[in-house]
C-alpha cells in the first residue's frame, strides 16, 4: 500500500503545454513538500503546504503553482512548459517524527 | 550556494568491507543531520539520522557520526552488502520539526560481491 505516490511518472511533453502532477499520501502527515531533481543530480525544495498553507516557497517561477485540496493531496501545475523544466520531480510527505516519505518520482521531458 | 556537500559521486567497495560515505554543511544552524538511500526509478528512503547533541547513531549495519566543530557528518555501513548498492544522499535541517530539509548531491554506493 503506498504511501506517498504520485503521478505520472513520466510525462513527456512539447514545450509551451501546461501540464500537472498530481501527489497523494495516506499517512496522515500535515506537512507535504515538492523538490527537483535537476541534472546535476541535487534535490532541491520548491515548495512546501503544512494542513493546506503555503509555508516555503522558494525561488521557482510563477510558471510551476501547487494546490492543495486537502492535507492529504499536493498537486503541482506547471504552465507554459520550457525545456529547463525536464526533471525528476519528488512529492514528499513529513509527519512529526524525523525523516521525509518521498514519492517514487515523476519524469518531467519537455521536447 | 551548496549548503550541503558530498564531494565524492561515487565510492565502490568490496563486499563485506566497510563504506564511509561523507558529507560536510555550512550553516551553522544546523542541527539535525539525514542520510537517505535512493534506488534507481524509486523515491529517496529516509536511513538513518542524527541530532547536534549526538556524535554517534547507530542503526545495525548503518552508523552516522557528526563532527560538529568540523562541520562534517559520515555514514559508516559495516559489512557492505551488494544490496546497499545505491545513491545516499546526506540532509540537514534545522530541528526535527524544520519545514526546510537541504540535500546533498548524493554518492553513489557500489557495492562488489
């Protein structure tokens, strides 16, 4: 029973598109997270919702905007799509205890 | 601006021996230090971690240790197994309860039988 998943897990797509992925988890955690994995291989945080507030935001383009529904979903939208956009997206969960639940990735190509 | 480093892409080790995976910060605030192991297609698992009032964590095989004065952590697994074969990346943040985590670029493990 998975934890954290998220979907697609690849997406390829034409540049200019607007496209989303969609995270789900099923541990009850208030905290949720998207990070990048880019090209050189770093996980960087891009944004993170506690109970459905937006609480870190970090410089990314108002291109990518997340949602969230509820505690359980983060959901990332990302417009206008350019090629510096293909990447490994991680949705990640953080209850009380230490240590993230990652999702298994999505594999953004942007063509 | 790399606050957290692992300066060494890959390590290969023979099976059975030790692997010393190593990890250095910068920000002084931190005070709570991960390790994560991360399977091809698969999402980062978190490992093992360590608190500032720590040197020394030990989960089975796997034991981090911090140099708070060095800034350094290292993720010692004792015996290397094929299966450890895998990207560990090292985090840092600032508490337990710290909404921000800051990764490593990871190392990736190689593990020979």
């Amino acid at each position: 029973d998975t934890a954290v998943s998220q979907t697609p897990k690849y997406l390829v797509t034409q540049m200019g598109n607007d496209k989303s992925i969609k995270c789900e988890q099923n541990l009850g955690h208030d905290t949720m997270y998207w990070y990048k994995q880019d090209s050189k291989k770093f996980l960087k945080i891009m944004f993170s919702y506690n109970n459905k507030e937006l609480i870190i935001n970090e410089t990314v383009p108002n291109r990518f905007s997340p949602k969230s529904p509820d505690k359980a979903h983060l959901n990332l939208h990302i417009n206008s799509l350019e090629l510096g956009d293909s990447a490994v997206y991680f949705c990640a969960s953080k209850g009380n205890r230490n240590g993230y639940t990652f999702g298994s990735g999505t594999r953004l190509t942007v063509v | 601006d790399q606050q957290v480093k692992q300066n060494s892409p890959s390590l290969s080790v023979q099976e059975g021996r030790i692997s010393i995976l190593n990890c250095d910060y910068t920000n002084s605030m931190f005070d709570y230090f991960l390790w994560y192991k991360k399977y091809p297609a698969e999402g980062p698992t978190f490992l093992i971690s360590i608190s500032s009032i720590k040197d020394k964590n030990e989960d089975g095989r796997f034991t981090v240790f911090l140099n708070k004065s060095a800034k350094h952590l290292s993720l010692h697994i004792v015996p290397s197994q094929p299966g450890d074969s895998a990207v560990y990346f090292c985090a840092a943040s600032e508490g337990t309860g710290g909404f921000k985590t800051i990764f490593g670029a990871g190392t990736r493990l190689f593990v020979k039988a």
